[in-house]
C-alpha cells in the first residue's frame, strides 16, 4: 500500500500546476501576495489534523537540527518566489524542462548526501539509482526544443526554483524522523508564511473571493502532496520515491489523450514507456 503514496502525490503535483498557472495568469494578483497566501491556506488546511498527527521529538531541537530547519525554510522561500515569478510571466510550455529538473537534481543530490550522511539516511541502491535517473533524463529530453534553449531570467529562475526544491526535500529527510509528516510540513508552512509576510506585506483581504478559494484548493492539494512524498522518503526512500513520482507526467499524457483527445508527442510516448519501464525494473530488482 505504502508504494502507492507518491504515485496518488505525483497526480496532485500535475493539478497544482495547472491551478497556479491559472491563478497567477490574473492581473490581480501577484506572485508575493500568492506565495503568502497559499502557505496559510495549507496552515488551515493543516489545523483539524495537528491534533491527531502531532510530533515533535526533543531531537529537533537540538542545535544542528535547528539549523537544517532554517536552511529548509530559507530554500523553500527561495525556490517559491523564483517558481511563482517564473510562471507568472512565462508559459509554462516554455519553462516545462527547467521545472521538470527537480527530480533529477533530487536523485543527485541524495546521492551527493549518501556519500556525506551514509546510506542509512540515504539509500545507494543503484538497482534504483540508475534507473531514476534515466527516468529523469528522458523527461527532460522529452520536453526540450529549440525554443527552450533560449535561458532567459525567467527559464533560469525556473532552473533555480528546482534546484532549490530539491535542496529542501532532501534536507527533509535529514531531520524528518523527529516530526510526523503533518507536523513538519505545518511548521515549515508556518514558519515560511510568517518570514513572508514581513518581508512582503501582503494585502490578502484584497484578494477576491473566487481567487481565494482557488488558493485554498491549492493549499489542499499541496498538503496532499507533500504529505504523501515525506512518507514516501519515510517508507521507501527519497530516491525511489522520487522515481514513483515521475508517473506523474505519465499519468498527466494519458488523460490528455483520454479525456482532452490530445495528440501527443512521439517523445512524449517514448519517455513514458523509459519511465514505466525504469519504476518495474527498480521494484522487480
């Protein structure tokens, strides 16, 4: 049951895209006010289940523990800010192969950690290992043409954001044992709304009613999301759940073709059978 988690994560992922496109294509609403107001949405999304899902082991207190914590809430701001600014005047067609490079720069920096961590923290299964990456790489490959090779501020601060991202998740898993996933993901959300909203100000009572609840599905889909990848890293690993959830564009292809009648790219048919064939390899290994 537990490898199911990211897949039914990586179907949230590809609807949160699309919603925040949606969002930030409106005028009147730019991508600081939208960073502040998603992070309370997942706050209150968050509130009826802390006191079922709470834990907060007195490990996380300890001093370097603490400063993971920080360097986890100054990467999630950074990468934010620099995906929101992005997608708000860049299509998102356009920037597709910079924010699909997550989960390649995930695989490597968890492997980069393993050698630093050990393999306790960190898994070196290369039985995994080779096939997430070559998972990674036909996606990327899948989504690159000629007009993408234009690094504009907006494709490298697409770059940035999931790098970024990446750098958050696997510093997760350095202190993640000491929370449940509720647990951590509201206090990273807590504390990222709060540097946020000093630093920016936002005016949230001006949002619209219809953009609010908008932002508040996104905040649900987030916590939905990130809860199923952190215990994906808990159960299974960060890289092979990293792996599992790169069926979500698999999945994002197929209900494009069934439910849209898309056409779809013959390079997009090909990276998803290399994905499909690198997630049966790594759990049949």
């Amino acid at each position: 049951m537990i490898i199911y988690l990211p897949i039914f994560g990586a179907l949230a992922f590809a609807t949160l895209t699309l919603m925040e496109k949606i969002i930030l294509g409106k005028k009147k609403i730019n991508s600081q006010t939208f960073v502040s107001a998603t992070f309370l949405a997942t706050i209150i999304v968050m509130l009826p289940f802390i006191y079922f899902f709470w834990k907060l082991d007195a490990q996380a207190f300890e001093l370097k523990n603490l400063f993971i914590f920080f360097l986890i809430i100054i990467s999630s701001l950074t990468a934010n800010l620099l995906l929101f600014f992005a997608i708000k005047w860049e299509k998102i067609t356009t920037l597709e192969p910079a924010i699909i490079l997550e989960p390649l720069f995930t695989i490597l920096l968890a492997l980069v950690f393993s050698f630093i961590f050990g393999t306790i923290l960190f898994q070196r299964n290369f039985n995994v290992i080779f096939p997430a990456i070559i998972a990674s790489l036909a996606l990327v490959f899948s989504h690159i043409k000629k007009h993408h090779l234009d690094f504009n501020k907006y494709f490298l601060a697409a770059i940035g954001a999931s790098f970024f991202f990446a750098l958050e998740l696997v510093l997760t898993k350095l202190i993640l044992d000491y929370y449940t996933p509720i647990s951590f993901y509201f206090l990273r959300c807590l504390s990222i709304f709060i540097v946020a909203f000093f630093l920016f100000r936002p005016k949230l009572s001006a949002i619209n009613t219809k953009i609010k609840w908008q932002i508040f599905v996104t905040g649900a889909l987030w916590v939905f999301y990130r809860v199923m990848v952190y215990y994906g890293y808990i159960q299974l690993g960060v890289i092979f759940t990293t792996l599992l959830l790169l069926l979500g564009p698999v999945f994002v292809y197929a209900f494009a073709r069934i439910f849209l009648k898309e056409k779809l790219d013959k390079r997009n048919i090909l990276a998803a059978i290399v994905i499909i064939a690198c997630v049966l390899y790594a759990i049949l290994a």
